[in-house]
C-alpha cells in the first residue's frame, strides 16, 4: 500500500480511529482509577570487602564484591529475610506476599543494590524497607562470618535509608494514559485497515469498470441539500453538484458519436442510491442545454417524479399503458420551459406486465419522436424486474452506484441482470462521492456563489410547475 493510499484510509476511516483511541483513553483512565495506590519505600545497599593495602588484594576484592551482588540480590527476594521482616515488624502478611512487593536490582559494574518495597501505606512502606535492608545486613553477616571468628571478607553497609514517600509510585497515571492513547491509535489504525481490507463496498473508477465492462461517466458529490430539494436550478447554481451534473451531460454526449443515446433508462442496484435525483437533474440539465427532454417516471411501485417536481401524480404511465388517458393529456409541464414530465401515475396491481407490453415499447417510441431526449427513472434491479423489462426499450442505460455503500457482489449481480435481457449499458455514475479526503472527485470551478440563493431560486422555478394535468 502506498503512503497515499494508506492515507486515504486514515482519512475515510478517521471516525473508527478516533473511537478506538478515546477507548484506550477511556480504560487506560479507568485502569489508573481502579488500581490500588502503592507507596514506594527505597534504600541502597553497599558492598564491601575487608581492606588491604595490595593493590591486587584491593583489585581483586572489588571483583569479589561485584560477584557477590548478584547472589545478594536473589537473596533480598527470597523467603528468609521477608519471614525474618514480618517477624520483626509483626506484619499481617505471609512470606510470599512481601516478596512479591520487593525488587532488588543492581547496576552492572557496580557494588550498590537499590531495594524498593511497594505498600499502600507510606509509612509501613518505609518501615518495611528499612526492617528489610537491616535484617538483611545481618543475614549477611551470619552468611559471611567464618568458622573461627575472623573478619568477614565481605560486608553489607545500608549505604541510604528509606524515609516516609510524599506520592503514590502505582498507578503511574500519566504514563498510563500515555500508554492508552497509544495503544488505542495503534489499534484504531489496525482496525481501520483491516475494516479497508474487508470493505466490499465500491469506491473507485477501476472497480467499476471491472465489474461493469462500461467507464465512469460521472461522478456526483454528496449534498445533504439534494435530500430536501432534489431539483437543481442550473439557471443560477454554479455548485459542485451542479458542475458535475454539467460533466455528466458533456460525457454522455461523447458516448456514441455516431449513434448518440436519446432514450436513457437511469437505474440502481438497490433503492437509496441516487437513482431519481440523478435522473431528475440529468433531465433539468439537458433542458439546460437547449434540448427538449421529457423525464418519465417507470417506478411504478415508489415513485417520486411528482413530489419532487411538485406535479399531479395519480394520472401518467400507468394510466396511459391502460388506454384511461392519452400521452398527450398525462404530460405534465415543468417549471423548466424544456423540460416536461409524464409521472407514474396510478399504482397498478401488474408493474411488470404494463411495463413489458408492447404498448409501453410504443409510448416510448412516441415520446422519441417529440423530444430529444427521453429520460426513464426506474426501479432497483435488485429489488424488482421492472427496470429489467424496460431496458430493451431504451437506446442504454445508466447504472447508478452509491460510494462506499454498494457492493461489488450487488454492482455484479444488477449489470448481469441487464446482460441477461440484452441492456445496453451506457456506463456508470458514482453518486453520493465525498466532498473531502483521497476518494472525492474535486471540482477546482469557485464562483463565490450563495447557496441560499440559489435554493430559494429553485423553490420559485418549480413551483411554477406545479400545475394540474393537461387538458384536465
């Protein structure tokens, strides 16, 4: 992985990260809360051998002295002087509980031996050190001391004794939470990894042209705006989102020279995919151009088509596949003077079978023959058959894929439900693309534009369309 990939991991997954670190925090704090405060009593003990005026004698008692270091110290630890401490002190605790509460460590090269106790109270922990070092001195001396009464060779002097702690040495908070906050931003960058590793989700253009055998032919930033106003004014809004949709006319364009697509059916793998905003402002944008279009509504099961462009949606496809309405009465004007709309209409029992008949493959043909483009919003081809039957009505279609939320296995599955009727698939749009981080598409186009403007433009222009049914 190279360094900007795994940034662009760092950056999409930053929520994750900043989750696992503050529980790292959060337990490295409850651990200090939790734990027992111990009181540290320290002496230090010196090691010496009977003087001599040689300097060899002298040379080699300071080797013997550095000799003896290790084995006192395994003895500071063991059973005879933590029993002969407790019996001094009169300590409530067993001989295994006080070695465990007393280290010994020596310095190579030296003859000092630093001696800690650790104990929740501050005086018995200095009053333990000291009982420890002085009992200790005397084991020493009774070890050392020769059969016929001499000089021992080798002494223990308590060089430094211990005196009452001012301060707790366990817990040692801040190095605790240091330790927390970097086991936790270890183990949020690990998580985010592995969750990238793992993801199946479809992110960017290689993957799409893998799974779909067409390119990418658009790419449609998130707008938390689209979600209350999925109309866009192109009149006077000069966007991101609207850029991209401007992109998104100029490729489509460009995909058959010769034989350039006019009856476009827009579909999605699952619902919640950008599938109708797309189609919407693909119609407005085209309308925008100069073209006359005509959106069609073929969700016949949710449509949305009337709500958002605020026009009658009981009487449209369905009552016009039926014979209860002409398509000249069902078309709908727009607040866009090129653009009109023939809504789902009433809800049928039979979607499928209205959308399959060879009366919609003739209503389509009509709406060819009149307008420039024909733009067909449909149903998720995973969840229904509908915007399969109509893919062979159309010249292609345009799959929408939802960044980071659809699926390899779903993107699959929906493109071979197209093949296996004989859709023509023109390409596809990632929808729904982050504004910010390594994966989003920039836009480098800044007008100084304002937004609440703009919106309240939109209101305006489609509120003029919201008329009744022609000739009604």
């Amino acid at each position: 992985m190279k360094l900007q990939d795994l940034l662009g991991v760092l950056r999409a997954r930053w929520l994750t990260i900043v989750v696992t670190t503050m529980i790292g925090l959060v337990a490295a704090g409850l651990f200090s809360l939790l734990t027992k405060p111990m009181y540290a009593g320290d002496t230090r003990l010196f090691i010496s051998t009977a003087s001599t005026d040689s300097l060899g004698d002298l040379y080699e008692g300071g080797r013997f002295s550095q000799e003896r270091v290790t084995s006192y110290t395994q003895l500071l630890v063991g059973d005879t002087v933590a029993k002969r401490t407790i019996d001094k002190l009169g300590l409530d605790m067993t001989a295994e509980e006080l070695e465990s509460r007393v280290t010994a460590t020596a310095k190579a090269g030296t003859v000092l031996i630093n001696v800690r106790v650790l104990d929740e109270s501050p005086v018995r922990a200095r009053d333990i050190a000291n009982s420890l070092s002085d009992e200790f001195v005397a084991m020493v001396r009774e070890l050392e001391m020769p059969e016929d009464g001499s000089t021992p060779r080798a002494r223990v002097v308590v060089e430094q004794r211990a005196s009452i702690p001012a301060y707790a040495v366990v817990p040692k908070k801040k190095q605790n939470i240091a330790i927390g906050l970097l086991a936790g931003l270890l183990a949020g960058i690990g998580l985010a990894l592995i969750r990238d590793q793992l993801d199946n989700t479809v992110k960017d253009r290689e993957v799409i042209e893998s799974i779909t055998g067409a390119g990418l032919v658009g790419t449609i930033p998130v707008s938390k705006v689209r979600r209350t106003e999925p109309a866009i004014s192109f009149e006077v809004d000069k966007t991101n989102i609207a850029e991209a949709f401007r992109k998104l006319r100029t490729n489509l364009q460009f995909l058959s020279v010769d034989s350039p697509p006019r009856v476009i059916l827009v579909a999605s793998s699952l619902p919640a995919e950008g599938k109708s905003t797309t189609a919407l402002n693909l119609a407005l944008v085209l309308a925008e151009a100069g073209h006359n279009v005509v959106i069609v509504d073929g969700d016949m099961r949710r449509p949305t088509l009337d709500d958002c462009l605020g026009v009658v949606g009981t009487v449209g496809f369905s009552t016009v596949l039926s014979g209860s309405v002409s398509l000249d009465d069902a078309l709908q004007e727009t607040g866009s003077p090129r653009l009109k709309v023939l809504t789902s209409g009433a809800i049928p029992p039979n979607p499928s079978e209205l959308l399959g008949s060879l009366t919609a493959q003739k209503v389509l043909s009509d709406l060819r023959a009149r307008f420039d483009y024909v733009i067909v919003d449909s149903s998720p081809l995973l969840a229904v058959t509908d915007a399969a039957i109509l893919a062979n009505s159309v010249d292609g279609i345009l799959i929408m894929v939802r960044f980071g939320d659809t699926t390899r296995d779903q993107l699959a599955h929906a493109v071979n439900n197209l093949e296996a009727v004989g859709g023509s698939l023109l390409g596809a749009v990632l929808t729904m693309v982050p504004a910010k981080g390594s994966s989003s598409y920039e836009y480098s186009y800044d007008y100084g534009h304002d937004t609440t403007a703009e919106q309240g433009n939109a209101r305006k222009l489609f509120s003029r369309g919201r008329g009744s049914v022609r000739g009604k």
